[in-house]
C-alpha cells in the first residue's frame, strides 16, 4: 500500500448504526471481494490477516472471501456475511449484493415488511407462489439456526 493511498483511508467507527466518513472507493466495489477488502481498509486492517484474526476466522478462509469469483474466490454463507458487516461497521445487504450504500441505516421492521410486499408484487403472478416458499424455507433456516 502506498503512502498516497494510506492517505485515502478515513476511520470508520461502529455504533448501534453504521457510521462512516468514506471515500467513495466502495463505489467502484462491483464484486463481494472489492467490497470486503474495501470495507475491511476502511476499518484499517492493513492485512487481510487481521481481519481473519480480529474476526476469529481462518486466513486462508478470509483470503477466499477478499478473492474475486473469476480468481477461485468464494462467497461466505449469509450469517457469516452478515458477522463480518458488523464487525467492518458496514451494511450488510450492501456487502452482500452492492445494493445501497455501505453506510445505510438499517430500516425498521416495518419498512422491511413493506419492501418485502414489494418485491413480492414484482415477481409475475405464476411465479409468486415459489417466490414465497422460497422465502419460507430461508427463514425457517434462519430459525433453526437460532436454536
């Protein structure tokens, strides 16, 4: 890393909602790796090894994260996904999809059943029903996890 980069990086701190002072690097984010690396140097971890550590996770595991697809890379499962956004102080749908902006306060319960209507609307009407079973089994997922 370059001094003339170091100097790009802004701090980023993480209350109950994700504040950041950005560049707008993320912007250019297009893949799950650009924007984790992204994130995790705007929380200045210099290494993708700090992160792996900071995180409790394996370094070669991460390293597969920060990896784009075309370059053997993976995608961690979505609990995971959202663990890390937590700890780098960012979105996590944004990390997930590059929906948004990293720095997006989270909606309300509300806004998120709404939205979910919405979607739901968007999906032609044959199709509604799997679209709803789909959603079914990842929430009950979700809840067996929990348990």
């Amino acid at each position: 890393m370059t001094l003339h980069d170091k100097r790009k990086l802004t701090r980023c701190t993480a209350f109950a909602v994700t504040v950041c002072n950005m560049d707008d690097g993320w912007r250019r984010a297009d893949e799950f790796a650009d924007r984790l690396r992204w994130a995790r140097t705007q929380m200045r971890f210099e290494r993708a090894g700090d992160a792996a550590d900071s995180l409790g996770i394996k370094p070669g595991t991460y390293r597969t994260y920060e990896r784009r697809k075309a370059d053997g890379g993976r995608l961690p499962p979505l609990p995971e996904v959202q663990r890390i956004a937590r700890k780098l102080g960012v979105n996590w749908p944004w990390l997930a999809t590059g929906d948004g902006r990293p720095d997006s306060e989270p909606t309300t319960h509300d806004d998120r059943v709404a939205r979910f209507v919405e979607m739901l609307l968007d999906v032609p009407a044959d199709r509604q029903h799997d679209a709803i079973n789909a959603a079914e089994a990842v929430i009950k997922s979700f809840v067996r996890r929990s348990t």
